[in-house]
C-alpha cells in the first residue's frame, strides 16, 4: 500500500510550531531561516495559526505560542499514560531479542521496575516487579546513576554491559530514555542468561536495545534526531571477565 501523502499546508504549520520547541519567541525571518519556507508562505500560515490560538503576535512584531498549545500540553500530561507507551516497546524488544526486557526509573538511591516483558524462552531471568534495589554496579544501576544528556548527544548512544553482578548467571545491557526537558526518564534494559548474552551477540543486541530507547524517548519528547546513532557499548567491570566466550568451530 503506497505511503499517504500528508496536506502541505499542515505540514508547514507544524513546521513553523516546531521552531518555538526551546524558545520564547520568534521573529519571522527566524522561522523562515529555520524551516526554509519563504516568509510570504510563513506570514500566511502564522496569520492562520494566529487567528486558531496557536500563536501569538507580540508587540514587538515577534511570534510566540498561544494559549491554546498550552490547552494542548495541559490536556496532553493530563491523560498521559507511561505505561501505554513503554509496554509496546518492551513487548517488540523482547520478541526481536528473545531476552527478557524492562524499564527502571530511579528512586532516591535505588531502582524501581516498573514494566517489564519476561522473555518467551524457558530459561529465563525472573525478577518481580515493584522491587526496590540498590543503584549498584548492574548495567541499569550504572545507566541510572551515570546517564547524562550531553554524554548522549556528545559521545553517541552509551550501552552499559554487565554480567554475574545481580546473580551469578545473568547479563544484562541497559541505555538510557531522556524526555521532553532533556532529563533522564529511565533505564531501558535486556537481560538474560550469561550463556546466552555473549560478548559476539553484543552489537546486534546494543543495536535492538539503543532503537527501542531512542523511539521510546522519541515519544516522549526528547529533542533527538529521527534516525538512531550507534552504540557505544561500555562494558563494566565483571562484563570483561564473565561475559563467555563463543565456542571455537
């Protein structure tokens, strides 16, 4: 079925709202400058916006948003729903990895499990949700006490490995998921059984796991670009020695 095209002229109105993502105001050769249209094209759709409540003209010529994004925003945290957002994708993560998957917010000095998607293989990690534990040396202890915004956009997407650390036979790789303000929302992990998560399996896994964060932090709000950069895998310090090796052919 070919892709449906969208309306032009819809297309360029939520353009020019996109360039006030950061900003107070704009003047009108900014958002011409940022979205390429031609200032007649963008006064047409501002006058437009104007008139809905979307923007507003300010005294000194410039444009900011109206209060009717903010109805929107309100309504929108309002009726937002963590849960319907992270489960599907922790649900696709675990059938492409066929590793158990979760997400992990921070609480003070600890960690909090507040979803995840047991694998669909028999052996299996098993952990309970709403378990607090302690920000230790695991892959999500590390993401979760370690993430920050700038490494993100500085040194790539970082994929902390870990191994044996929670129990002897598990590994585990996390990544961050940033919101809309920039902040750490939470861990995004994949785990299994060390036999199972060796060190030639990485990549294709840091891959799936650094695709489902940015998509899920896509939806979130954080400012990112669409498409996904590699994965910097960070291996701890266990994951050096625990992870095994593949067996020789």
């Amino acid at each position: 079925m070919p892709k449906t095209q969208g309306v032009a002229a819809v297309q360029r109105a939520l353009a020019i709202l996109d360039t006030f993502a950061g900003a107070g105001s704009r003047s009108l050769a900014d958002i011409a400058k940022i979205t390429g249209l031609a200032k007649p094209t963008v006064m047409r759709s501002l006058v437009s916006l104007d008139e809905a409540g979307y923007v507003v003209r300010l005294s000194d010529g410039r444009y900011a948003l109206g209060a009717k994004t903010f109805q929107l925003g309100t309504t929108y945290r309002a009726n937002f729903n963590l849960e319907q957002h992270v489960l599907p994708v922790l649900q696709r993560l675990s059938q492409q990895t066929l590793e158990s998957s979760a997400f992990h917010v921070r609480e003070r000095d600890s960690r909090l499990c507040l979803f995840r998607v047991d694998s669909p293989q028999l052996v299996r990690d098993v952990a309970r949700l709403t378990n607090l534990a302690p920000l230790d040396l695991t892959s999500t202890g590390q993401v979760l006490r370690m993430a920050r915004w700038a490494d993100r956009i500085d040194d790539g997407v970082q994929v902390f490995v870990s191994s044996g650390i929670y129990d002897a036979v598990t590994a585990s790789l996390s990544t961050a998921v940033f919101g809309h303000d920039r902040a750490l929302v939470g861990a995004m992990t994949v785990s299994g059984p060390v036999e199972r998560i060796r060190r030639a399996d990485l990549g294709a896994l840091a891959a799936r796991l650094t695709d489902a964060s940015h998509q899920l932090s896509l939806v979130l709000g954080a400012p990112l670009p669409r498409e996904v950069g590699a994965p910097r895998i960070i291996s701890l310090p266990s994951a050096e020695t625990a992870l095994p090796e593949p067996p020789s052919i």
